[in-house]
C-alpha cells in the first residue's frame, strides 16, 4: 500500500465513538486502492462482514454490485485497476433498529479530498446517497438514479446494492433494462474488453 493508505490504515480517530455503539468494536478501516485504478466506486460505509473479513463488498451486495458491473472477483479485486473508497473507510455500527449508523462525517473530512487527489479515475461509480451528496451535491438517490445520462459516461449514480433495496428495484425496472447495460460497457470499455464481461486477465 502506499504511505497514504498505511496512515487511514493505522487511523483511531472514532475509537470512541465506537466503543459506544452496541457493537463496542475497534475501528478497522478497510483501505482498497491503488493510483493507477481507472475505475472508482464511492461507497457508504462498511458493514459487519467487511469489518470482519477486511476486505470490501464481501457480501450479497457485493455480489449484486459485481454483476451490475459485469466483472468477475478477480477483477473487481484488483485494486490497481478498481479502487474502492467509500465514504467512511470503517464499519460505524448499528443503530436502535439494526441497521448501519451513517458514516462519521470525520471520516470524510480527514480523509478524503487527499486520496481524491492521489487518484485519478476515469469511471466513477456513486454507490448510495452519501456519495451522491459528496460527489454530485445530490440528496434525492430516486431523482439522480434516474437521470443517470446527465452524469453518463463518466459517472453512474446507483443505488445501494443491498437486499434492503430489492423492492427498489422492482418499482424501478428501467435500472436494470436501461442503466446496467450502459453502466457494463462502461467498465468493460475501461478494463479493456469493450462489449462483453470482463474477465480475469
């Protein structure tokens, strides 16, 4: 890794605030990136299992997520060719209800414009609202999903690929019938197997 993700790497700015939620974890920032990746994908935060396992969209949204993308593991894996940068680089616990807190602001603010600024993408895929927000300085995920040509070919705005956002999905089939085919060339045009899945090379 680089000088840059050894410091997030070895970062315990929200050490407190962690042992406060009901988990009581330590922080363990999950760092995926390298300055040559040509495709960025922003997301939220990560959960449990990636704070487990260390390494990001270990889970069912990672597999929805690869296959919007039409790329195998190995691809999406190689974090000199795909950097993933979420929005907070730790899992931030669970709320009353169990589901994820949002990412620590601070986290962002520490963070982020100096990896912005080591990396330089040629795709970027907003994975969520908070990225949105960061990204676009949008705040409706529905409305920037769905005018996701304004933003196109250099930037896909997408909903978060958890199971919580199937019903999503379903109101909204122009996503997978219109976007994703876009959204897949888009990616097989940057890893450079234009008009068909990217596979390990």
């Amino acid at each position: 890794m680089s000088g840059l993700a050894d410091q997030i790497a070895s970062c315990r700015i929200c050490a407190a605030r962690f042992a406060a939620t009901a988990t009581s974890h330590q922080p363990r920032p999950v760092v995926w990136f390298h300055a040559s990746a040509r495709i960025l994908i922003v997301g939220q935060a990560p959960g449990m299992r990636v704070h487990e396992s260390g390494r990001p969209f270990t889970d069912r949204s990672g597999d929805r997520l690869r296959d919007w993308m039409g790329v195998d593991e190995t691809t999406f894996y190689d974090r000199e060719r795909v950097a993933i940068v979420p929005m907070a680089f730790c899992f931030p616990g669970y709320d009353a209800g169990g589901a994820d807190l949002a990412p620590p602001a601070v986290c962002a603010e520490t963070w982020r414009d100096r990896v912005m600024a080591m990396l330089k993408p040629r795709l970027l895929l907003l994975v969520g609202g908070h990225a949105m927000r960061w990204h676009l300085g949008s705040r409706d995920v529905t409305s920037t999903v769905r005018n996701w040509r304004e933003h196109a070919p250099l930037t896909f705005p997408l909903p978060h690929p958890s199971w919580r956002n199937t019903a999503w999905l379903r109101r909204n089939p122009w996503f997978e019938a219109e976007l994703v085919p876009a959204l897949r060339g888009a990616v097989a045009d940057e890893l450079g197997r234009p008009g068909q899945a990217v596979q390990a090379v």
